[in-house]
C-alpha cells in the first residue's frame, strides 16, 4: 500500500462532489465539497505530520475521518468516499474499520483495483489472518458479472433479457438458425445472472456480512462470557464474518474458515 494510491483515493472524493455525481439528499452541494476539501487537506497534513509527530498525525487523521463520515451519513453512497475511509482508519492504527470500509468500497466497485489490492494488504495484517473458502472465491472469479456493482448487473439482465426475447420474437417470423441461438444464449445468461444476484441479495438478507470493528473478541459456544471458547485464538479487528443470529447483546456468526460461535455485539458493524 503506498502513499501514492492512497493521497489518489482521497482526491477522487474532491472530484466525485465536484462533478455532482456523489450528491443525494445532501444538504447543499458546497457544504459537502467544504467536508471533502477538509478531508483531503486534513488527511494530508496528517500524513506528513506523521514523520514527526504522531499525536499531532492522529488527531489529523481523525479529523478528516469525521469529514468523510459526515459526508456519508448525509446520504452520498461512493466508493471514493469509502475507499478514502479504509484508507483514512488504516493510517490512524484502526484495522477494523479499514476493513469495514473497503469492504463498502469494493461492493459499490466490485472491479476497482486499487479497492482491491488495499483491501488485501489490510487483510493479510489483521490477527488471526483467516483464509477465505478458495473454491468460493474461485467461483467468483468465474462469474465476471460479479465484478459489477449490483445496480448494474440488474441493468445487464433487463439489456439481455430484452436482447434474447426480442432475437427468439423475431425468429418466429424468420427461419434463422443463428438467431434462435443467439436469442436462446442471451436469454440463459439473463437467468444466470438474476439467480446469482438473487442468491446474492438472499445471502445478504439472510446471513449479513459483517466486520469485527471494536477490540478483540473470543468466539465462544453460547451467548455469555461464562461459555467456552470455540478457537483458542481471540478474534482481532478486521476478522470478516457472517451474521446467522441477532439477539440484543450478541451475534451468532460463521467464520470463513467454518466455525460458528456468540460474540458481543456491540463489536460488530455490518458491511
């Protein structure tokens, strides 16, 4: 992770307000420029303070954490902003929500490689590192379609819907072998991609993604401090999991690796 792509990520918030294109119910257009103007500058007075003064740097950092988390509570939804967020908390020590962050990012902008390759740095410092289940991210690879944010996807079965249904109309009305396949392979990719994107949006329903933001945590058997722990090893900040269960004080949760367990829930944000 170099300074480059992150000073980079901060000045794409600057340009995502400045364009008009990151604005939604935002109370006006030149307070949320001012907040990401004070982002960048905040952050980048930080980083350089940072060689020298490590109080005066998080207090800094902290600062223009509070711009972009204010931006974002005002509705903007952008992966420059959460990107710059991930990146804001990673150079403050808060592995957590650094995650937390990137992991928004990446799901606003599945394809984005510097998301990705900041994402994956974090991750292989956060205690224990957990490795993913291989085959399901090998999978994911497979289906390109996931590397489209999911408004888009939508918009991709409609196109291929309407493409493969209007090849199969025309086909009854013109003997054409090539446009029975070409109608009949747009219309399959169109069912192919709304299963995925259905079994995506019931996943996220069902077991909610989720991050490990706040100090670390022992996975345990049941829903108290009085139970056994299910690994030996507590869970650190930035530990990715699954939401299967939520009661008022604790959270049932998976693992990547497969282990369920209760953990507080007051340490937990969802992605």
């Amino acid at each position: 992770m170099t300074r480059g792509v992150i000073t980079l990520g901060i000045a794409a918030v600057c340009l995502a307000l400045a364009s008009g294109a990151a604005l939604a119910e935002t109370p006006s257009a030149a307070r949320a420029n001012e907040l990401a103007a004070q982002a960048v500058r905040d952050y980048d007075k930080a980083v350089s303070a940072s060689l020298t003064d490590s109080a005066a740097a998080a207090e800094l950092y902290r600062s223009s954490i509070a711009a972009m988390t204010t931006l974002a509570e005002s509705g903007i939804r952008s992966p420059a902003l959460e990107y710059n967020l991930g990146n804001a908390y990673y150079r403050a020590g808060a592995m957590g929500r650094a995650v937390l962050h990137y992991r928004r990012a990446a799901r606003l902008a599945p394809a984005d490689a510097d998301i990705r390759a900041n994402l994956e740095y974090v991750r292989h410092r956060v205690e224990p590192y957990l490795e993913p289940d291989q085959t399901a991210e090998a999978l994911n690879d497979l289906a390109i379609w996931k590397r489209l944010p999911r408004a888009t996807q939508l918009m991709l079965v409609v196109a291929l819907g309407v493409i493969g249904w209007g090849l199969l109309a025309v086909r009854l009305r013109v003997r054409s072998t090539p446009l029975f396949v070409s109608g009949a392979v747009a219309v399959a990719l169109a069912l192919i991609v709304v299963a995925s994107l259905a079994a995506d949006l019931r996943s996220d329903r069902q077991r909610p993604e989720a991050v490990i933001v706040d100090g670390s945590q022992v996975l345990r058997r049941g829903r108290g401090d009085a139970y056994d722990p299910v690994i030996n090893q507590a869970l650190g900040p930035g530990v990715e999991l699954r939401i299967l269960d939520e009661r008022p004080d604790w959270m049932r949760v998976s693992l990547p690796t497969g282990e369920t367990g209760w953990i507080a829930a007051s340490s937990v944000a969802k992605v």
